[in-house]
C-alpha cells in the first residue's frame, strides 16, 4: 500500500444517506479477484443512465469536481460486507472518506486498503457540505499523524480516532503481511528464547 502521512486535497461531496456497498460496487462487477480496475464501475449505477451513457446529474461526472477526499452522508458503507467497495473507491482515486458515520466492516474493509476514513460530528458534516457547495475549490488537510482534519474555510480542526495499528500500517504502507515481514527479526527472536524457556 502507498503510505498515508498528510494529505491536503480538494473535496468531492456525495449528499447521500445510507450509501450501501452495493450502490458503491454493484455485485455484478464483483467477478475479478484482483484490486485492479475496480474505479471503473465506482457507483456504476449512479454515474451511468445506461451502458454506456453518464449521467450529467451525478457528481462524478461533472466539469471540474476533482479530489482525493469524498464527503459522504451518514451511515456511509453499510449492507453488504464486501471489500471490494473499499477497493473500487482507492481504485477510483480516494484516500480519504470522511463521514458522520461508518458501519464497522467497511471501516475496517477501509483500513485494510489503504483508505482512510474519517467520522466527525453531523454539526461538522453538515458544515463541511455547506462550505465546499459555497466554494468547490475549498481545500482539506488531513493529518493522520495528529489524527486531524482541518478546513481553514469552514473554521474546522477537528480530531478524529483511528485504531493504533492501523494508522501504524498506514503511515507505513504496510498490510497484515508486510506488518509481519517487518517484524520477522523480532519473531524469530521471541521464538528462539521460547525455546530456551522450554
């Protein structure tokens, strides 16, 4: 995974409730097993009126609305438990989500792919999604060192919690496995004065 420190980054508003992992990733582009190409068919429903035509109305499709931050409405992830939602929004281009809440297994789905997400207060979603309607090219930092979210336009600096592990992981750009390839020295020295115990 790429590491993830700091970012600063314009904002892509989705005003939406409820957003489910199928609305994100419809189940019949869930085919591939590679995390590859999975942008491509990024809220498929939404973003195109049939096969091949968008929709001018969905925010994806619109003249220059740019960013590596989504600001969703809440409950942000839920149905399903697939990870491949995770995989289509880093895919896509999206480091960042932040929302006023999250169902548990697409945050961890997140985590573990390199994509953050952040959950504030709905007082400050709501404000987010008012500043960045006013001025699109509205700038975000997020901070994962100091678990924080500033908008200088909106008047927010904000904290927010993330597991210890995982933003270990994330400021290094590790998954599970690298976490434990990099720990391999440090296991095989505990094994070797197991041993010896024994």
């Amino acid at each position: 995974m790429e590491k993830f420190t700091q970012l600063f980054s314009k904002c892509v508003l989705l005003p939406e409730e409820n957003v489910d992992t199928d609305q994100i990733i419809p189940a019949r582009f869930l085919k591939a097993v590679s995390r590859e190409g999975f942008g491509d068919n990024l809220f498929r429903d939404w973003r195109y009126l049939d096969e091949s035509t968008p929709n001018p109305d969905f925010v994806l499709n619109q003249p220059g609305v740019e960013g590596q931050i989504l600001v969703a409405g809440r409950n942000f992830g839920c149905g399903s438990s697939r990870e491949h939602a995770a995989w289509a929004l880093y895919d896509y281009g999206f480091r960042v989500i932040i929302s006023s809440f999250f169902a548990d297994i697409f945050k961890n789905n997140a985590l573990n792919n390199g994509l953050l997400p952040v959950q504030v207060s709905d007082d400050v979603l709501a404000k987010i999604f008012k500043t960045v309607n006013n001025d699109p090219a509205t700038l975000a930092e997020v901070n994962l060192e100091e678990e924080r979210l500033v908008i200088e336009k909106a008047g927010i600096s904000e904290n927010f919690e993330i597991n210890n592990y995982k933003k270990y992981c994330m400021i290094n750009g590790f998954d599970d496995i690298d976490f434990l390839i990099n720990k391999s020295e440090e296991i095989k020295a505990y094994e070797q004065n197991r041993e010896l115990v024994i």
